[in-house]
C-alpha cells in the first residue's frame, strides 16, 4: 500500500496509509471503532477503490488486474457473512476453489475440501444446510472458505468473532501455521489485543484514519499507545516471551469521576 487514502462522500476514513506485509507473517490490524480497519481490507482486496495511492501485488496496481486473477491470489473473508439457506458447508468451503463461473470441478478441489473441513474440525458438518448452524459454526465454514484455495494473500477481519475461547485459539493455531508453510500474506483485523499480540508478526494501529503505529507487537503495544489511543489504562507484560495486557480502567470515566468531585 502507498500513500492510499479513502474516503466515503466528503468523510475522509483512510488518510496516507503506508504498508509493505511480508509473505509468511501475520500481520494483525488493529485500533477503536471506526479507525478504518474494514475499509482498509476492503481497498487491499479491491472491493473499494482508493481516492488516493494505489495497492500493487507483485509490483501490479490491483485495479489493473481481471477480478478473475485476483480471486486466485487473493481471499477476503468479511466481518458479517449472510447465512444462505439453500447451500450445504461442503458447496460453501467448495466454492473458495472456484475462480470463475465454470462448475468444473476437480478431484484435488473436493479432496482439498475436505482436507479444509477436518483441519477445522467441522468435518461432521458437511452435509449441513448453513441456515441450520450457529453464527460460531457458519464462522469456522467462512474461513474454510477462504484458506481452501490457498491463497497467496489472506484478509480477516475479525475471525474470531462469534467463537468461543478454544475454537478462537485453534482457528489461530491453524491460520499461523498455513500462513508460515505457505507462505501466504495474511492481514488481520482485531479487536482484541492479547490476540494480536499472541500471533502477529506485525501490529499495524490505526487511529482517526492514520497509521499511529506500527512494528513487532512488543514495540507497539505499548500502555502510552494503550492510553493514547484506546483511552484506557492498562498494564503490559511479558509472560514466556508472550504480552499480556490487562485492562484496568476506562480514562475517560476517571476524568469524568474527577470532574464530578
């Protein structure tokens, strides 16, 4: 990404955005509400055109490469995927290894399927109807989807949304391992910080539109941004090699107790 800015009618949501994710690492996106993290995925995928600077795979600007290719490089798993009534979770994982409109389906696309499907422990849900399952479960079956093809760049946002604590670590787990073996870029959008510092690479924060920091989750998450951004105040700690951030107060409701006395 180089200078990239978006902005939705006169409201400006992504301003100077500079990044260069690396193959093999997870970089995790982060930052309040309303900083920019969905729009920002959206323009690395190309579903959103920039105002301003460009994104380039392989030395290519996005918007100059067929939908068509792109799909084949490129797999964008949204925060919020509609449940549709009349499709199995074998056809829903299946459709990730369709680039096109041709239903030509080959035996390494169902024997990767299911490989994806066990791997994710959902399996068993095969032959299940999506409308029939939990907002944790149809989770899982969105990012079946969107590894099965095995794509060069992967975009998550919010993956972990709607699982609970052990399928969170797991579907993790598992994002860091393919990301590593296969060297995929993949970019996440979080919410939660102990997450990103667990598995990211690399922390990019974002705050009003702009990159407010960026670098190794031990030099970005710190209790200054924590404060600075978050408005909240909070203690870090290394615990094996791993942060730990705890929370302890909102600053806002402190100054709003002071203002008050």
């Amino acid at each position: 990404m180089r200078n990239l800015s978006f902005s939705y009618g006169a409201t400006s949501v992504l301003k100077n955005i500079n990044m260069k994710p690396l193959p093999g690492k997870i970089t995790a996106i982060i930052g309040p509400n309303a900083s920019g993290k969905t729009t920002l995925l959206k323009c690395i995928c190309g579903i959103l055109k920039p105002i301003e600077g460009s994104v380039l795979f392989e030395g290519r600007e996005i918007s100059k490469i067929r939908k068509e290719e792109l799909a084949k490089h490129i797999a964008y798993m949204p925060q919020e995927n509609p449940a549709v009534a009349f499709l199995t979770v074998f056809e829903t994982v299946l459709l990730g290894r369709l680039h096109s409109l041709s239903w030509r389906v080959s035996d390494e696309d169902l024997e990767m399927t299911l490989k994806t499907l066990e791997s994710l422990g959902i399996s068993e849900l095969s032959s299940r109807f999506l409308s029939e399952l939990s907002a944790g479960q149809r989770q899982l079956v969105y990012i079946a989807q969107a590894v099965v093809h095995q794509p060069r760049v992967l975009l998550l946002d919010e993956p972990t949304s709607n699982l609970d604590l052990q399928h969170q670590l797991e579907v993790l787990d598992l994002i860091k391992e393919l990301t590593s073996e296969m060297r995929i870029t993949t970019i996440i959008a979080l919410h939660d910080l102990n997450l990103a510092a667990k598995y990211s690479d690399e922390v990019i924060v974002l705050n009003f539109g702009r990159v407010y920091a960026a670098g190794k989750p031990e030099s970005v998450l710190s209790e200054d941004m924590l404060r600075a951004v978050y408005g909240v105040s909070a203690k870090v700690n290394a615990h094996d090699g791993v942060l730990q951030i705890t929370i302890l107060n909102s600053i806002r409701k402190r100054l709003a107790k002071k203002k008050c006395g």
